[in-house]
C-alpha cells in the first residue's frame, strides 16, 4: 500500500517536474472561428501527445495581420517560434534571408527523417527554394475548385463542365432556367493565379519569380488571360455570370441561396458549406481552356504555410520540429483535413482518408486533392513575387473597374502589369 | 442627463474652448469660468513646480506621438525590407514615387471631398438638432439622451451597423432605395460606396457635435437672447446675427475636431465598409497608409504617405487658426 502511495507520489511529483520544465514554444496564426477552434484542438493534441514541449497558439486576426505582427515582432527580438503566412506573403518572408530557419533544415536538425516524396504534388513546390528545400512547412491547404449546384442542373439539364467552352454551352440553358450560371469569390487566386497554373501558363518571368528577384516582371497581359477576362465580362453582360464585388462571402451568398448554379469557392469552403447551402450540392474542378494548349494541369496550392522563425534557442527550435512532424502525421492531417475541409497534404494521410471510406461518404471533400494531385505542367508549381499582396490589391482594384465598366479589360491588364513591375522593382531593391 | 450636459466644456459663461484652457488651471484651484483673469494669474512656489506637473503629459506625447513621428520621417528617406535586414537610402524616392502615382492622387482627391463633404453635413445636422432639441421644453432630457447616445457605439460597430444597411443582398436602405429606382451597390459601385462611407460617418458624428452645440446654445445668457427677440422679429435672422456668432468659438472648435475625424477617425468605417479588401471603392489617404504600411509591407513608401499626411494637417491647422480663428471672438 505504502509503496503504491510513494509510486504514486513519485510519479505526479515527476510528471509536474517535467512539466514544468517542458519547452514553451508560441504560434501566431490568422485563422477564425471554427479554423481558429481547430488550431487550438490540434495544439492541444500535441501538448498531450508528449510533455517536453508546451506549445501556445495565438489568434493575430486575419493572414496579413499575422504576418504584419510577425514582422513587428521580429523586428523587435520578440518574434513567435512559429509564423503562419499565406501563399500571397510567401515571398515577402522567404526572400528576408534570416527571418526563418527552413522547415525541412530544422527537422532534420532535430533528427528526424525528412522526405520530399511524402507530400502530394500540388503542395511540394509553392514554399519550397527553387532547389526544392522546404523552406515553410505547408499547413493549410486549399485548391479553387467549381461548387455546383445539383438541383439548378437537373432542372435545367446539363452536366458540370470541365472546361469553360462547356459552360459557355450550358449557360443559357441555366439561365432560362432562371439561375445565374456563374458567381466566384476571388478574381485574383482563381481566374488571375490558378488561370495560369490550371491552363500551364507562365505568370512571371524568371521561372515564375523562383530564381531571382532581380527583373522579375508580370506576365498578365498574356493573351489568354485577356481572353478570360473578357469572356467573363461578355459572360456578365448576358447574364451568365454575376460579380458582386472583391468581397468574398457577398459572392457565396448567392450560390447558399441556391440562385446560382456554379460558384468557384476554395477546396476550404466545404466544411462551412455544408451547413449553409440550402439546396444539395457536388463540386468539381476548376474549368480551364481546351483551346489552349497544354492546359488541364494542377492548381498552385493556396492556403497558409507555417515558418520557424530563427534567433531562437537549439530547444525551442528542436520542439518546433517535434510539432512539424506531428503535423504531418497521417492521423493529425486526417484529423484536419475532417474538421476544417483544408487538403490532406500527405499521400499518406491521403490514403488514410481512402481507406476510412471518408471520400465515399463526401465526395465533395476529394475534388481539391485530387486537382492538387492533377499532373503538374512547367508553370503549375507555384509563384515567387514580391510585395505580392500589395498586387493582389492593384488586381482587384481593376477588377472592380472592368465589372463596373469604369476600364477595359486591354486598358487593366496594362495598368496591373506596369504598376505590378513597379512593385516588383521596388521589391528586388528591399531585397538586392 | 440635465446636469450631465451642463458640466460639458462649455459651462455657463464659458465656451468650448475657453473651458478647456481653463481646464488644467481649474485644478489648482482656479475658478472655473474661462476668461476670468485671476484664474490665469495662479503663482507657483517654485518656477519648476508647473513643469513638474506637465512632464507626465509631455513623456506621453514624446513617445506616442514625437518618437514615432521622429522614426517615420527617418524612415521615409529609406526602401527597407519589412523584416529589418537592409535599408537602402533613396533619398526623396519614396515621396516622388508616391505624388507621381495618378492613384495616390485620387485617393488625395477623393479624402479631400470626403472630408468636406463629412464635416459639413456633422456639423449642420448637429447644429440644427441641438438649436430644435434646445427650443423642445417638455421631454427634453429624453430627447438628448436619444440624441446623443449613438456617439457611444464603436466606429467599427458603428460601420457594421452601416454595412447592414446597405449590404447587397439584405439591406434595408438598399431596398428603399430599390423603390426609388436607385439600385445601391456598396463594394461594387465607385460613387454608391462613397455615398454609404459618408452617410455612416456623417450619421456616427453627430451626436458629438450634438452635444458640444447644444451646451453652446445652453450657454448664451437669456437676457442676450431676449433683447435679440424684442429687436427682431424673424427667428430665423436673430439665429444668424445673434445665437450663430455667439455660438462660433464652438463651431471653430468642433470644425477642427470634425476635420480631424473625417480625415483619421473614420478609419474603422471604411475598414468595415470595404469589408478588407478595398478594390475600386473609394479609401482615403490613412486608409492607403495602412494598405501599403500593414498589409503590403512596404515600410518606406508608407512612411513617406503618413509625413505627407502630417504634413497636411500641420497646414491645415494653420490655415484654420491664422484665418478663421480671427473672426472669432471668444466673448
């Protein structure tokens, strides 16, 4: 009895010990609501998973607020062990030569194995070096993909397209009866971005901004992106598509609705979907061109990756490592993939997900990996550009001009080209 | 709410700004009029005892406001990499780039607009509820209270509040506005954004000026008042030659409070309004500081925007004091 007492003693007073002594490490995120909910499950998951490391998750509000905190913060010595930053700031913290230990240096440092080929295709290049290092560590991850709503087909007797000239044929059809044919939520990453990588068009020169910062330049007065864009306003004009605007949920709106019968949202838009859509829906892939040649590879990868941040001590970075592989677990991916509808971004949590029979019973959660896992073409990898939120701004303001008649599309391509080459001028100067 | 209204600024025989002159002086036992003379001849023991007393006021205003000032112009000469790593000197770079910007300059014409148009219709709206809520003698402190508590929501409250309003799809004004043929689309439409920011931030200033007229209007002496009736007949004369001069050291001091909000204060507005992605609606020129400073990471073009931005309402205030305040005359 007495020696059950002292183990018992023994033991709490061991486990206190130790977790007092357990590492503190931080993770400043710019996810909300039910995301936000998830990270501090997962954070929790870790934190009883083992007791070395403690690790803290703080909200700092949306993607560029997180990343503008994390700046600050670094700028003052007190930056956070792990920094989500999103696909469009990717450059911004990568290029910064010593903000951030690469994800796969550090979890290779910290002895564990490390493998390139773990990791789905559409998800391997976008934070990596142009030598393919992983350089953030890709957490969540989202691919545009067609919302289509199942009861305006039927009524209207067409099929989903996989292709815009078949939605061309099928949109009048939706609209006699009595849908708007398409609505989206993001001109910049599903028709400017993935219009590049869906249809294997280059984006920016030097390998798309990978290999240096110095003369990159915009490729966006491509023909074939013109050509998109003015079917797109050609396509409101007659009533098949409707635009209401850069934000993004007063586009959704309408599809929930069941008024619309396509809407391109993101891969991560299932899981909130679910709940609001008052009719059944199904998706499918992002249409591209048959026109144009060579299109029909796989989308960029959007979403977030999560940096360690250098300056901080063997310990600490050793837990952050710890974490990033129980991230990447297949059970934690899994875990995820289920709560949030973000991709699974491992092939083996991938199979997980096959095997568990999860795909059978929502279809709709496999359309994003499977277009991440689509064959990738020379320009579907991803893209490297500097000051690129402050681009993404310049699009949308544009896009806005074009829809509300103020430019054409000629006359707004010209301008995003030229001050997007401003800013990238401005960039490689920052950075040179 | 009767006594709370009277104990704002402009007391009895004082007005706005006379009462907070007079303010930190009241705290050494001063009288609390404004413009009363022994109050401004308080003697200290000691030569160094007021600069004591200041010196709590002066650090703040040294570090949140000189310090960053200081750092901001420092900054605006150089192109840095948000992170700190390097920093180039590029000498006036920053604030040619940003005054060739044809954009920058729209932003620049639209603040402008915005700001007039904003201050001119807070400060009417105020002035003419405060002299109707002054004339009401039944019920008068409900009607205040009415009045004055929408100052009491947050400016980004208060902008979602205006977003429900005119959302697109759910809006009440928008649906109004739909009988009237007028079909608003905020978010999409250059000039229907514009005209909701206004409308909100007009609607959330109000109150403000509300108050600030109303204890004004409290604070003109019934005898000034009834001479002015038995001299003149038309309210609406003894209203421009008598109560409005009167009234004008508030009206100065509210007019510089109400440029200074359009210009900054309604940050929150159309930060809510824009719903975070400006796109081709209208932004004034804080609003551009934060886009390029924040959101886009560019530390040097957006230092330079804000010396800009100091720099206009460094001249705007002496324009306001050198030449409007001179026709004021504070009793």
């Amino acid at each position: 009895m007495f020696k059950k007492i002292s183990l018992a003693a023994f033991t709490l007073a061991f486990s206190a010990t130790s977790s007092l002594a357990a590492t503190d490490i931080t993770w400043w995120h710019g996810m909300a609501g039910r995301n936000g909910e998830v990270i501090n499950e997962i954070s929790q998951k870790f934190n009883e998973a083992q007791s070395a490391c403690a690790l803290t998750p703080v909200s700092k509000g949306t993607y560029e607020e997180a990343l503008a905190s994390g700046i600050a913060a670094f700028r003052s010595g007190e930056q956070p062990n792990i920094l989500q930053v999103f696909d469009a700031g990717a450059a911004t913290i990568i290029n910064a030569k010593g903000a951030v230990v690469p994800a796969e240096d550090l979890i290779i440092k910290a002895g564990h194995t490390f493998d390139r080929n773990a990791f789905i295709d559409g998800v391997r290049y976008f934070y990596a070096d142009s030598e393919g290092k992983f350089v953030g560590m890709p957490f969540n991850s989202s691919a545009p993909i067609m919302y289509v709503n199942d009861e305006a087909l039927k009524k209207a007797g067409v099929e989903a397209p996989k292709t815009w000239e078949e939605f061309e044929a099928a949109a009048p059809k939706l609209k006699a009866a009595g849908y708007i044919p398409l609505v989206q939520s993001q001109l910049t990453w599903q028709f400017t971005e993935n219009f590049f990588s869906r249809n294997n068009i280059q984006f920016a020169t030097n390998n798309n901004g990978y290999d240096s910062v110095v003369d990159t330049t915009l490729k966006v007065t491509d023909p074939n992106l013109i050509m998109m864009f003015d079917k797109l306003k050609a396509w409101k004009d007659e009533g098949y598509f409707a635009f209401y605007g850069a934000g993004w949920n007063d586009n959704q709106k309408v599809f929930e609705e069941g008024k619309a019968a396509f809407w391109i949202g993101s891969s991560g838009s299932f899981g909130g979907l679910q709940k609001t859509a008052q009719m059944p829906f199904s998706a499918t892939f992002l249409p591209y061109w048959n026109a144009i040649e060579g299109a029909g590879t796989n989308s960029f990868i959007g979403g977030a990756a999560l940096f360690a941040m250098s300056g901080k001590t063997d310990e600490e970075n050793k837990c952050v490592a710890d974490f990033f592989q129980f991230l990447t677990s297949p059970e934690i991916q899994y875990f995820y993939h289920k709560a949030t509808g973000y991709v699974a971004i491992t092939k083996a949590a991938y199979e997980l997900a096959q095997k568990d029979g999860y795909y059978k019973e929502k279809p709709v959660a496999e359309v994003g990996i499977k277009q991440l896992m689509l064959p990738a073409g020379d320009w579907s990898k991803g893209y490297r550009l500097g000051f690129y939120p402050q681009i993404r701004e310049i699009m949308e303001r544009e896009y806005g001009r074009i829809f509300s008649g103020e430019t054409t599309v000629k006359d707004a391509f010209d301008t995003i080209e030229k001050e997007g080459n401003d800013l990238l001028a401005r960039f490689a100067k920052t950075a040179g | 709410m009767t006594t709370g209204t009277e104990r704002l600024p402009a007391t009895r025989g004082g007005t706005a700004t006379d009462g907070r002159r007079s303010g930190a002086l009241r705290l050494f036992g001063g009288k609390a009029k404004g413009g009363d003379e022994a109050a401004k001849r308080v003697q200290f023991s000691s030569p160094y005892l007021p600069y004591l007393f200041l010196a709590p006021q002066l650090a703040i205003i040294f570090v949140f406001f000189y310090w960053p000032s200081i750092q901001a112009i420092q900054s605006s000469f150089y192109l840095e990499d948000p992170f700190g790593f390097g920093s180039t000197f590029v000498g006036m770079a920053n604030y040619t780039d940003v005054l060739k910007s044809g954009e920058y300059l729209g932003i620049a014409r639209f603040t402008a607009i915005f700001t007039a148009l904003v201050t001119f219709f807070a400060l009417s709206i105020g002035l003419l509820l405060a002299v109707k809520a002054d004339g009401v003698i039944r019920g008068n402190a409900s009607y205040k209270t009415l009045l004055i508590w929408v100052y009491a929501i947050a400016p980004p409250v208060a902008g979602l509040i205006g977003m429900m309003f005119f959302d697109q799809h759910i809006g009440p004004i928008v649906e109004l506005a739909r009988w009237f043929g007028w079909d608003i689309k905020v978010g999409l439409n250059y000039s229907d954004t514009a005209f909701a920011m206004i409308v909100v931030s007009v609607w959330k200033q109000i109150p403000y000026n509300f108050i600030f007229f109303l204890s004004g209007l409290q604070g003109i002496p019934v005898a000034v008042r009834e001479a002015a009736a038995m001299d003149c007949r038309s309210g609406f004369r003894r209203f421009w030659t008598v109560i409005l001069p009167l009234l004008a050291p508030t009206a100065f001091f509210l007019l510089i409070i109400n440029v200074t909000y359009a210009l900054f204060d309604t940050f929150g507005v159309i930060d809510v309004m824009v719903k975070d992605k400006a796109a081709n609606n209208p932004i004034t020129l804080v609003y551009k500081v934060y886009m390029d400073g924040f959101r886009g990471n560019d530390l040097g073009g957006s230092s330079a925007q804000s010396v800009i931005l100091m720099l206009i309402v460094f001249v705007l205030t002496i324009f306001q004091f050198r030449f409007i305040e001179r026709r004021v005359h504070y009793n």
